[in-house]
C-alpha cells in the first residue's frame, strides 16, 4: 500500500501530573486535529477543558483496543486526523496505543510521535543512579512469570526501572531485595510533578523499612542500580 505523505495520527504525550508541563506545540495538535483518542474519556476531559480545547473524544483503552483499532483505522482513511492520548505521560509506555500503532503503520499511514512527559525519566535522573545505560521492565508480572523476571534482574547489568502501584511497593521492593540482596542501591519516586512529589533513595533494605511505616499513595517508580557480580545464590 502507497505511503501516505501527511500526518494522520499523532502521538500525543499528556502531563503525568502538573498540567503545567504540556508542551506548545502538543497544544497546537489538539487544536488541530479532528478527534482525540483518550484512554480515559472523563481525565483526559479534563486536561482539554483546562487548554481550552473542544474536540470529539473516543474511548481508547485496554479493555477496548482491539475492537477498536479497525474502527479508528477506517476513519484515518477517510481522512479523519487523530491525536492520540493517555491519562498521563506518552501512549504506549505502559499504556495502550502499541497496537494501533503497528497497525498504522502495516497500513501506510502516516504516524507523528510528538517528546513529552513520562514519568520514569525524572525518577531515573533523581535516582542519583547511573542513567547512560538503563532497562525499563514497566510493571512486573503479578503472578506467572514475576519470580523469573526478578532472577534474571537480579544479574542485570544496567540500572533498572520499574513502575509499581501503592498496593504493592513493599512486596515490589522486597522481593527486589531478596533476589538482588539488600545492600543493593534503589530509589523510589512518587507522584512525580505533582503537590506531595517524593524521592527516598537508599539501599533496599532502608526503603523496606521506611515503606513499612507508610502509607502508600500514589504511582510509585522504583530505580534499582545494575548488578556488579554479587548476585546471590
């Protein structure tokens, strides 16, 4: 299939929390385009209303992409622009967006991938942590597979990042900990650009202790430094 020339979706980062934090020219894109994409239609309502943009809004989320890729995909060949946005940060990074994405694309039509917020950067560079080589894991396997992961994480080399929800930090953190051991270093931010942002940085051990004695609130990014060679046995 021929190529199209101009731009018919655009990937749209949205801010993980300071509404401050949108860009200019993303701002440009809402205006511009005939619909936006939304993962929540209620959020992101929000967010348009505050940059005063009115825009249809169709509902893109997890539960829904598959049945929705082949609607939206008819639309962008009619001609239709669409933008495309998550509750916070940039669609595909532990959000949906990856499936219409590849399908665009098997499709010939034109993608547009605007730089913008997500939240694992500032968590990596306040981690005080080495950041010229990293491994992002997103969420880990909650159940099947989450005990493989962490071994083979443990012998990672590179730092590593991962996000993790209130309910489970402490299992997160000390299960990192019995597999890397406790001595090895990490950082975990929270509620990153917003009122209460947090960064704790230690050994795992010393945020096993603190996370024991609070309240979790908030979407946690957890930054464990690479190993060195002592992985346990």
């Amino acid at each position: 299939m021929e190529k199209q020339t101009h731009t018919q979706l655009y990937i749209v980062p949205t801010p993980i929390g300071n509404l401050d934090d949108i860009t200019l020219r993303a701002i440009k894109v809402l205006k511009a385009v005939d619909v936006v994409i939304a993962e929540d239609t209620r959020t992101s309502g929000v967010l348009l209303k505050h940059l005063e943009v009115q825009k249809p809004l169709q509902s893109y989320h997890i539960f829904n992409e598959h049945q929705t890729v082949n609607r939206v995909i008819a639309q962008l060949h009619e001609g239709k622009k669409f933008a495309l946005i998550s509750d916070a940060g940039t669609p595909s990074i532990s959000d949906p967006g990856f499936l219409l994405i590849r399908e665009c694309l098997k499709q010939g039509i034109n993608i547009e991938c605007l730089p913008g917020a997500t939240a694992f950067v500032p968590a990596l560079v306040k981690s005080g942590l080495p950041s010229d080589k990293f491994v992002f894991e997103g969420f880990l396997p909650h159940k099947k597979g989450r005990k493989t992961r962490l071994m083979l994480l443990a012998a990672e080399e590179r730092t590593i990042i991962l996000y993790e929800s209130p309910h489970r930090i402490l299992k997160c953190l000390e299960q990192l900990a019995e597999h890397c051991g406790g001595d090895r270093q990490a950082s975990v931010s929270r509620e990153l650009t917003k009122m209460y942002e947090e960064t704790i940085n230690g050994s795992l051990a010393e945020l096993i202790q603190i996370f024991a004695n609070k309240t979790h609130k908030g979407e946690f990014v957890v930054v464990v430094a690479g190993s060195k060679g002592e992985q346990l046995d």
